[in-house]
C-alpha cells in the first residue's frame, strides 16, 4: 500500500539537506535520489538560485521556500529503485499538473521498515518565476499516487472518511428529521459535481465556477487566506428553511 502526506517547507535547504544527508545510527537515511530539472546532489544550491533569480521566497524561515511531499510504502517488497523511480513519476506529474518548469528532488530512504520518498519542489518555477499553486493539493497528489500503484499492481490504500456525529444528530438521523449538516453535504456535493461537467484548464476559474454553484444552491462562500501557513481557509454559510444560518471552515 501506499499513501502521501504534503506540507509545506520555509528551507529548502534545511528539507533538502535532511532527506539527501540525514543519518540513522551513523548509516546514511538515503539509499537512492532522482532530480527533475536539477541535479539532486547540488539541490539546495539550485534552487536558491532560481529564488534569487525571480526574487521570490528570499527569507528563510518567514517565506515558503519549498513544498514537501512523503510517499510510503507499507507491506510491499520493493527494491529503492523501485520506490524512487514512482517517487520521480509522481513528481513528474505533479509538474506536468502545474504546467511544468518547477525542480524537484526524490530522496527515498531506507532506514524504516518500509521504504518512503521525500519529494521536494522548489515554490519557485524556473521558467515563469510564478509561485507553485495547486488547488485541492493534498486530494490531486492522492490521485496521481494511486494511478502510479495500481498501474504496477500494488494495492492502494481506502481513504477512510471523517464523519464526526453527535448522539443528537444521530437520534435526528434515526428519526427521520432534519440535519443541517446532511443538507450542507449534499449542497456541496451536487455544486461540486457541476462543476466537474464543466471542468476548466484555468483552476481559478474551477474555484470561481464552483463557489457561484454554491451560491445558487443558498451557500455562500467567504475565503481567508493565513500568510504564515499558507492556507487558505473557506467559511460556507447557509440558511435552513428555519431560517437558522450555520457555518463550516475548511482549507
């Protein structure tokens, strides 16, 4: 099985010299590496380079200066190469999804029980000097991941859904009456599904297009965007036919 976890990084260099250099015990962590428009053995230089090149993510420790991506392995036998080749495939991917120009580094280490890559992408394009900006990052990476592993017969992992109820949703449930949440959830889903009949290549007309189906199902939408974790936050307000406004935070 395998599965993807993603964050973002304010040193690359520090990320990079971590996953390339780190020990365990006096062994090397690092049993194979790949570089997609750089050379993974000079990674940190090179991509500062680039930073200073456009003047974009300069302050290490305020500005984010990489994204990072851990892809693991568990229960399958696989050799490093193995693991490192799908690492760089992703990574290839995750490029060719931001209209490609960005450099990224597979490191897989060895040191666990089972084998895992640390993917780096510089936040800076080397071409265009734009920011890297992928919307629903964590559910697209998911996605690339899973086609990389069942095209080479691995298993790939059942995402398990979050579904936090109270006893007195339950009992509304049981009874046959009304949930707000229940509502918000298909109100989101069938402005969602819409929006995927007319999916866009530009992805900040997808958001626009999705946020005005919401409105048109009595959901509206407010962003807030937090600097210093690069997250942006969306509050979804509705009113139920009781007149009652709720609200929702996700990012």
């Amino acid at each position: 099985m395998a599965y993807t976890k993603v964050a973002p990084s304010k040193s690359s260099g520090a990320s990079i010299v971590y996953a390339r250099d780190g020990k365990d015990n006096g062994k090397d962590k690092c049993v194979a590496m790949s570089g997609l428009n750089c050379d993974p053995s000079n990674a940190e230089y090179e991509f500062a380079v680039v930073r200073r090149a456009h003047n974009k993510a300069l302050k290490e420790g305020e500005d984010i200066q990489a994204r990072l991506i851990i892809q693991s392995f568990e229960g399958e036998e696989l050799s490093p190469e193995e693991v490192n080749e799908m690492g760089y495939e992703l990574a290839e991917n995750i490029n060719e999804k931001l209209g490609g120009g960005f450099q990224a580094v597979v490191y897989t280490h060895g040191n666990t029980k089972n084998l895992h890559n640390h993917i780096v992408f510089n936040s800076v394009n080397a071409d265009t000097g734009k920011k890297y900006t992928m919307h629903y990052e964590k559910f697209e990476i998911e996605k690339m991941n899973d086609e990389i592993v069942s095209q080479r017969g691995l298993n790939v992992i059942e995402k398990q859904k979050k579904d936090i109820t109270t006893n007195g949703e339950r009992k509304l449930r049981e009874n046959g009456q009304y949930v707000w949440k229940d509502d918000l959830k298909d109100r989101f889903n069938r402005a969602f599904e819409k929006t995927l009949s007319n999916v866009s290549e530009n992805k900040a007309e997808n958001l626009e297009e999705f946020k005005k189906n919401l409105n048109e199902l009595g959901v509206s939408v407010k962003e807030r965007y937090v600097k210093k974790r690069d997250t942006t936050y969306f509050t979804l307000m509705f009113s139920t036919d009781e007149n009652r406004q709720k609200t929702r935070l996700a990012n």
